[in-house]
C-alpha cells in the first residue's frame, strides 16, 4: 500500500524515534536467535535506513509507514530467513515511496538485497492502458524475479500478509479487489510452495473482506456448533489417545478446527447448508518415523470404521508442494465423520512452512525433494513466460497452473506425474516435454488405445504416440487443463498463423500494388519504413501479417505507398488486377467457408475477415450476397489452382425409398467412383421415403458430377442434390 504523505495525526520526532529505537532492539533479540552479529548490524543499517527515508509518511491508518516495513520484516524473521531477505523487505517499499533508486540500494546494501528490492517493486513508472494490464504486468515482473530467486515472493508473500491484516481502513470496493487478488493469486501460490499456515490466513482474510455478510453468518454458525460437538470432539480425542497407548505408539495428538473458508468452499462445491457440514472438525496424529505412519492407520481403522473411497497416501505419492501425510476419514461416534492426518515431525515442519521450511530446519533431509520441486516449477513459469504473448495471457496460464494437482499418473518407465483434475493425455505429453505435446498424434492409456481428449484419472499409466511430422491441433484448447499445454498451442498457433499471413498478406498487397503499375521491387525499406512508423506498427512483418488476417486493407495500404514514391509524378493507366492463386487448404490465413463448402471448378470469392484472414466462398453464397455492397471493398479475385492434388469436402442430400439395402447400393457406388464417406446421417421419419446426407472427399466439381451421375442410377433414388449449409 502506498504512503500517505502526510498524518492524519500528529505525532513529534522525539516520539517517532524513540517508538522505533524501541523497535529496533526488539528486531535484534529475535534475530540473534539465528543471525551472526556481522549479520544483524547490517539489518540493523537497513533499518534506520528506512526509518529514515519512510520518516514523514503515513499509512492510510495513520500509523506511521515505516510500520508496515517492519512488520514485514517480522513476518520473514519468524521464518528464519537470512539477513539479505531481511533488508529486502525493510527497504521494499523505499524505491517506490521515496526519492531514493535502485541504484542507491545497490552501493549501500549489496546487490542482491537490491535486486530482491526491484523484483517486489512496482512497475509504477510506465503508462498501462487499463488497471488490468498493470496488474498483470506486475505478476509478470514479480514471478519472474521468483524464478531467479524464491526470496522475492516470500518478502511479496509476508507484504501482502500484512496488508490483508490492515484492510480495514480502505474503502470497501478497494478491498474487495485486493482481496479477490489474494484469493486467486496470492494464497494459491503460498499453497504451491506448500506455505500452509500462510495460505490459510490469507484465504480466510480474504474470505472476511469479499463475503463480509457470509463470513459473520458462518462465524456465528461455529461458535455455536463448538459449543454442542465439544463433548463429541472430547471424546474422540481420548479415544485416539487411549487406541495409541494401547498399541504401544509415541505420538502427539491434536484436535483442530477447520477453517471458515473451507466449510464455505465445501459447502458451495456441493451445495450443503451448514448442518449438513458434520466434519468441521479434524485430528492430526504427529509420529517419529514413516513406519509408524502405517502402524497408527492400522490401530485407527480399528478403533473406528473408516469410510470407503476417503484414504489418500501422500507419503507415497507427495503433492506437488512436497505435502506428505496419511489422510483418512473415519465414522466417530454417533456417526460424525472425522478426518485425521497422519504425519511424521519432518513431514509436519515442511507441511506448515512449505519452501521456507529450508530456512527454518536445514538440516532436514527431507527438504532437498521440496527444493528441486520448487525449482522446477519455478523453471515452468519461465516458459510459461516465453510461451505467452503478452502479460494478461501469461497471467490466465499461471492461474490455470496455480491450483494443485490432484491427479496422480505413471509414465511407460514407472515415475510418477501430478496434473490437475480433470487433465487430458495432452496434458501430459507438454508435462513430460514441450517437442513430445508437439508431436503427439494418439495415446494409450493402461495400454488401451484411447482418444486424446480422455480425462486421466489416479494411477492411469499413459503413453505418447507421436509423429515426426504431426503439429498441435487448435481443438487442443477446448479440453486442457495444464498452463504448459495452453500456452505451448497457442505459441505453435500463432507462430504458424502468423507465418501463413505474412505470405498472403504479400500475395494480397502485391494484387493491390498492380493496378498503381508498382510491384514489392519498386518500393524499397526507406518507403517501408517510413510507413510503418506511420501507421504505428512494430514492422514491416506486422504489417503484412495484418493484412493477411484482414485487420488491414491491402488496397488502402497499397494507395499509401503510392503516394510515397510517385508524388509529383501521374500513375500509370490501371492495368486489371490478376486474381490470387487458391489452393485449397493453405492453413489458416486461407479458409474454405464452411457455409457453401467451394470445390475446384466453382466460380469462386475471396473475403477478407478480420482475425480469419481470407475466406473464399461461392461466388452466389447467401452469406456474401446479403450483406451486400456494404463490404465490396474486402472482397479479393481468386481462382483455384490447377491440378492441387488435395480432397474437397462436399456435402450431398439424396431421397430415396425406405427399403433394406439401400444404404449399402450408395456407398458402394460412392468408392466405385473413388471418393471416401467422411460423414453419413439419416432422418429418423419411418415413412415410404428417407433422406440421406453424406459428407464425401472429392478432388473437383468434375468428380463430384461423376458421382452423382452414379448415384442417380441407382433405382432407388429419388432425388440428389449437393447441400450448401
């Protein structure tokens, strides 16, 4: 949150200092706990640094500033991190609020705490179009400063902590959308890096300030439902107590209320009412070693009936954040359910502290597993990064990847994958490598052939058939559910589109030029380049590009151009305009209308379409024709190429008597002529006729009358005729 420039209170030097000198000391107490004394005198410079530079602005509260800085610091300290972070998070707030640069911070703190200062940093200095694009400019910025160095979204982490603890003094439409922001950004992320206690306080923060009306209903629901399951708890909690002592298990033994936000996700997930809610309690059993893990199970299970379906191993197989526990739900007495958790001592510091944990425990072995997953996806976002085109893309892709994966997958070779609910075998061929989702043609999955858009469910073992030559498909994007896959087609799309554009953009602009009596030859780069500043394009590449997608007119570019090289001089007498060349199936700067389906040897349109590039339609199309002279001026000559060698998609309607065998007499005739059935339907009606639509490969207009001279001889048929949609 921003400074204030000045108090709403009042408040003298003396006062400010001797609140901070005060401050100051107790900061040095708990970092000597960890901190060489080099290390802390150091914190302590940054510290009166800031104090300093934050010395005459306030918080929206009236606190004095340098408050929330400090707090922050705090919040890091509680986690162990080092003196570098620590700075960082003193002096995160200076280069923004404060006429002091980066560069500052450099000389005098090091240049780490002052590349930490700058991945925190706001992007305040450049203009956005909108509050969106700056917010997600920003993410940008932080995440990928993340990738090189975790620190940075822990100090961001502890910030936003902070800030979601003083929010009640903003107006409230300004908290809703810094909490909203938590919800879908901030907490999902601390849940990554498996920072649990943080990622429960931020969401239920948020919860209070985006529902305030539910948050006080269901607050009120809880107390009261404590009161009356006290016994019930109570006794359970002896009774787990009792079974272990019994089995002869050292373990500790906990009770633990669930949090508001997670009834209220439960409860609108699956459309409950509170009372129907009955497991808003949970225990959570703290062992020495992995063994006993198991052996508790098995004294649980005894003690109580566990319910079918509600055991996962997350030691086995950990979370994507390095979670690992055994979680069971068991029918208690009266039959309330009770959800129990099951975890050694290493396993419960990294299940609360997630990657901070590294700072907290270092000598935990367990820890190097969570760094390496950490990392990894830190790497991810890198691509994601580069994959996307610009910085609201790149955010939908991140918060597409941000919620855990809940699905669990083998390779062909054993090892495991998590994917998010609901993924695809798409999903995991970008999982395993971005070149293999490129490639990918079918799968198998249990070594069953199966189609590609099948959701995976736990323990599937996929494998990845692909081929050399074989591209992402843009019917990809309606079923995928990972950022990587996403983002990795649209890259491939836009890359592809864009090359094809590029070429009918010219092929289009050239036709243009003809009638000026120029040609590409007679202009040359200072004419381009001088049009391309004009216009506001990046280049001559964007140019082209847009006229080929149809977001520019070649015969208004063309006209512009002229007036650059003959000015002073008449043009030339027009000459006719020589019509593009149509092969068939280009890609997608050049499509075939779906509306009337053209073949070779149809008189034949080109429209230009914004974002579709050319479409070519009959020359008679209902679709063309009604919007009448009004788009004239997109419309482009075109004639098919000669002997192109590809299959035409044709539509047929034929009636003929409901008799048996019918069906059989078509097609039969249809591969005597030598065209293949891509898609056949029939009317439902039981009457003396029926109707038969097919949908056939044919080369030309010629081949498509041979065929239906063909069907017509068939005493059967009634009637023929090709359908335009």
């Amino acid at each position: 949150m921003h400074a204030a420039a000045s108090p709403p209170g009042s408040q003298t030097p003396q006062a400010y200092d001797s609140e901070f000198a005060l401050q100051l000391e107790k900061l040095r107490e708990l970092l000597g706990t960890y901190l060489r004394a080099e290390d802390i005198e150091r914190v302590a410079e940054a510290f009166r640094f800031s104090a300093e530079a934050h010395k005459d602005q306030f918080r929206i509260s009236g606190d004095p500033y340098f408050s929330h800085p400090l707090a922050v610091a705090g919040i890091l300290t509680g986690w162990h991190l080092d003196a570098q972070a620590l700075m960082a998070a003193l002096l995160h707030d200076v280069t923004e609020d404060t006429e002091i640069t980066p560069a500052e911070i450099g000389e005098r703190f090091g240049k780490v705490t002052a590349e930490l200062v700058d991945g925190v940093s706001k992007l305040d200095k450049i203009e956005f179009q909108s509050i969106e694009d700056a917010q997600a400019e920003n993410f940008r910025k932080m995440l990928l400063a993340m990738a090189r160095d975790v620190r940075v979204i822990l100090i961001k982490l502890a910030d936003r902590l902070h800030n979601m603890r003083t929010l009640d003094t903003l107006r409230p439409d300004k908290r809703r959308r810094i909490a909203r922001e938590t919800l879908e950004i901030y907490a999902p992320i601390a849940n990554r890096l498996g920072l649990n206690n943080l990622y429960r306080e931020l969401q239920e923060l948020a919860f209070r300030h985006v529902w305030p009306l539910r948050y006080r209903v269901l607050s009120k629901a809880i107390k009261a439902a404590r009161g009356n399951r006290r016994e019930v708890v109570g006794k359970i909690l002896a009774g787990i107590k009792a079974r272990l002592a019994e089995a002869g298990i050292e373990a500790e033994v906990m009770g633990r209320e669930k949090h508001l936000y997670g009834i209220y996700r439960k409860m609108r997930g699956k459309s409950l009412t509170f009372s129907q809610v009955l497991d808003i309690y949970g225990f959570r059993v703290i062992v020495r070693d992995v063994p006993t893990c198991y052996l508790v199970l098995g004294a649980l299970h005894g003690l109580y009936k566990p319910v079918p379906g509600k055991f996962k191993d997350y030691i086995a197989i950990p979370k994507g954040n390095g979670y690992q526990s055994l979680h069971t739900t068991l029918i208690g007495p009266y039959g309330t359910p009770v959800e129990v958790q099951i975890r050694t001592t290493e396993m419960h510091h990294v299940a609360e502290a997630g990657v901070a944990s590294h700072w907290l425990y270092k000598d935990d072995k367990s820890l190097s597993e969570l760094q390496q997953r950490t990392h990894k996806w830190l790497q991810s976002l890198l691509e994601l990064q580069s994959a996307s085109g610009d910085s609201a893309e790149f955010l939908e892709h991140l918060k597409i990847d941000l919620f855990p994966g809940e699905v669990y997958v083998f390779t062909p070779k054993g090892r495991i994958l998590p994917l998010p609910r609901g993924s695809t075998p798409v999903d995991f061929a970008y999982a395993v490598h971005t070149d293999i989702g490129n490639r990918c043609i079918a799968c198998r999955i249990n070594h069953e052939l199966m189609p590609l858009r099948t959701e995976l469910r736990n323990g599937d073992q996929v494998e990845v058939i692909t081929a050399t030559h074989a591209n992402p498909n843009p019917a990809w994007l309606s079923y995928v559910k990972t950022g990587k896959a996403r983002s990795q087609i649209r890259h491939f799309l836009k890359t592809t589109q864009q090359e094809e554009s590029v070429a009918l953009g010219e092929r289009l602009l050239a036709q243009a030029l003809r009638p000026l009596d120029l040609s590409f030859e007679r202009i040359g780069e200072p004419v381009w380049d001088k049009f391309v500043l004009e216009c506001g394009a990046k280049s001559k590449t964007e140019v082209l590009t847009d006229i080929g997608l149809g977001k520019r007119l070649p015969a208004i570019v063309a006209r512009r151009l002229a007036e650059r090289i003959e000015k002073g001089e008449a043009a030339a007498e027009a000459r006719a305009q020589g019509p593009i060349l149509i092969r068939g199936s280009e890609g997608m700067a050049v499509q075939l209308a779906h509306c009337c389906r053209p073949i070779p040897g149809d008189p034949i349109v080109g429209v230009i379409k914004k974002g579709q590039g050319l479409v070519v339609h009959l020359a008679d199309c209902p679709s063309i024709s009604i919007r009448g002279r009004g788009e004239r001026g997109k419309w482009v000559d075109v004639e098919w190429e000669r002997d192109s060698g590809k299959l035409f998609e044709a539509a047929i309607k034929i009636e003929a008597e409901n008799r048996r065998g019918v069906l059989a007499k078509v097609a039969a005739e249809i591969a005597e002529a030598g065209s293949n059935i891509q898609h056949v339907t029939m009317d439902d009606e039981q009457g003396v006729y029926t109707s038969l639509y097919f949908t056939l490969q044919v080369s030309n207009r010629v081949h498509l009358a041979r065929i239906l001279r063909a069907l017509r001889a068939i005493p059967e048929v009634v009637r023929i005729a090709r359908v335009r949609e």
